[in-house]
C-alpha cells in the first residue's frame, strides 16, 4: 500500500476549502434562447435540403410520385447486385421491380458485401445540414453501409428543419438499435492527411426527393 504524503493531503484540502467557497450562481436562460436554428418551419425545408445535401456531395434528384420508378431505373441501369432495405412497403415494391433479377436477399450478410446498390427509404432528413437519418427500424444496416453506391428515397414531407425537431419529434428512430446520420459520402483523412471519399461507407449517395 502506497504511503500517504502529507504535502499532497494538505494540498488537496486547500482545493477543496477554496471550491466549496466559490458561490454558485445558476441563470435562468428562456428555452427560445438556447438554440441558435437556421431553418425554421416555414421555411422551403426541401429547397433548403436539396442545396445542403448537394453541398456536401450527395448528388440530388427531384422527382414527382410518378416519376419514381422511371428514375430508380436510370440510376440502376448497368449496376451490378442491389439489395433493397425500404422500410415502407409500397416504396419496397418499386424498388424490388426496378432492381429485378440483380435484387438480393436482405438477411443474408455474404451476399450484401457483394452488392454494388443499396437502396433505402429514410426515418426523416435534416434540412439545416443536408442529412439522412436511417435506423434498423424494419431495415438491415449493411444496406447503407457496405455497397459503394447508396440510393436513398427522400419524401418532401419527411424533410425536418433540424436535429431538435428530430430529438422532438422522432423519438422512435433514435430508440432504434443502431441509427446512422448521413451528411455526405462516406470520407476519411486518416492517412497523411489526405481526403480519401468512399473508405468506410458508400463512395456515392444518390437522393431521389419525392414531392
């Protein structure tokens, strides 16, 4: 047992006389006050996402409803296996027939690290940054994180102003078992630090904004 040192034992209690004597003051700070929001509701959120997003290198397509299923295909067209992870089952079904015959089953791992396309639905965006937010609620992980190339579906009525609406208002995403917060293709400046796009994640994200 280590010997107790007198000097340091007088020391210490010095300390602790002098924090107990510090008086404390706590100041009341109106709610509206303690965050500083960029977008607000009455914003043009998705204008406002469709510009973040793009800023920092996703690439952006607005389509109508009707347009969805033409511009899956184009952007799948010469791509090589897809797994499909949309949460919504409408939107499920017209992905799986835009990926046809490359599709690959969702649940099973060694076959996802071989995908090219992962193609998801999201909880909600984030309009202030640009960002996806995509939990495990009802989808697989690999889905977004091992294909070089991830397409995720965007509906214009899914775009929240900021991470506090999402903390508000989107409780279940954050409950899930993992959720990922997406601003941009996957980077790293590790090694010598030089910019390297595509080393942890998807190289490309392509947004399809519905509505």
């Amino acid at each position: 047992m280590t010997a107790r040192n007198p000097a340091v034992d007088a020391l210490l209690s010095r300390v602790r006389a002098a924090v107990r004597a510090q008086p404390v003051t706590v100041e009341q700070v109106p709610s509206h006050a303690m965050v500083r929001r960029v977008a607000r509701d009455t914003a043009d959120l998705t204008g406002l996402f469709a510009a973040k997003a793009s800023a920092v290198g996703m690439r952006v397509t607005r389509v109508s409803d009707a347009e969805l299923d033409a511009a899956l295909a184009r952007l799948l067209e010469g791509r090589g296996r897809t797994v499909v992870a949309v949460r919504d089952a409408g939107l499920a079904a017209r992905a799986t027939a835009a990926a046809g015959t490359r599709r690959e089953p969702n649940d099973n791992d060694d076959l996802l690290f071989d995908c090219e396309v992962g193609i998801t639905d999201v909880d909600c965006a984030i309009a202030e940054s640009g960002s996806l937010v995509v939990s495990t609620n009802g989808r697989i992980r690999n889905a977004w994180i091992t294909p070089p190339i991830h397409i995720a579906i965007v509906r214009a009525e899914q775009v929240l102003a900021d991470l506090v609406d999402l903390f508000e208002s989107r409780p279940d995403a954050l409950d899930a078992a993992s959720t990922t917060i997406i601003t941009g293709p996957s980077k790293t400046a590790d090694i010598e630090g030089v910019l390297v796009t595509g080393v942890h994640g998807p190289g490309a994200v392509e947004i399809l904004l519905v509505g």
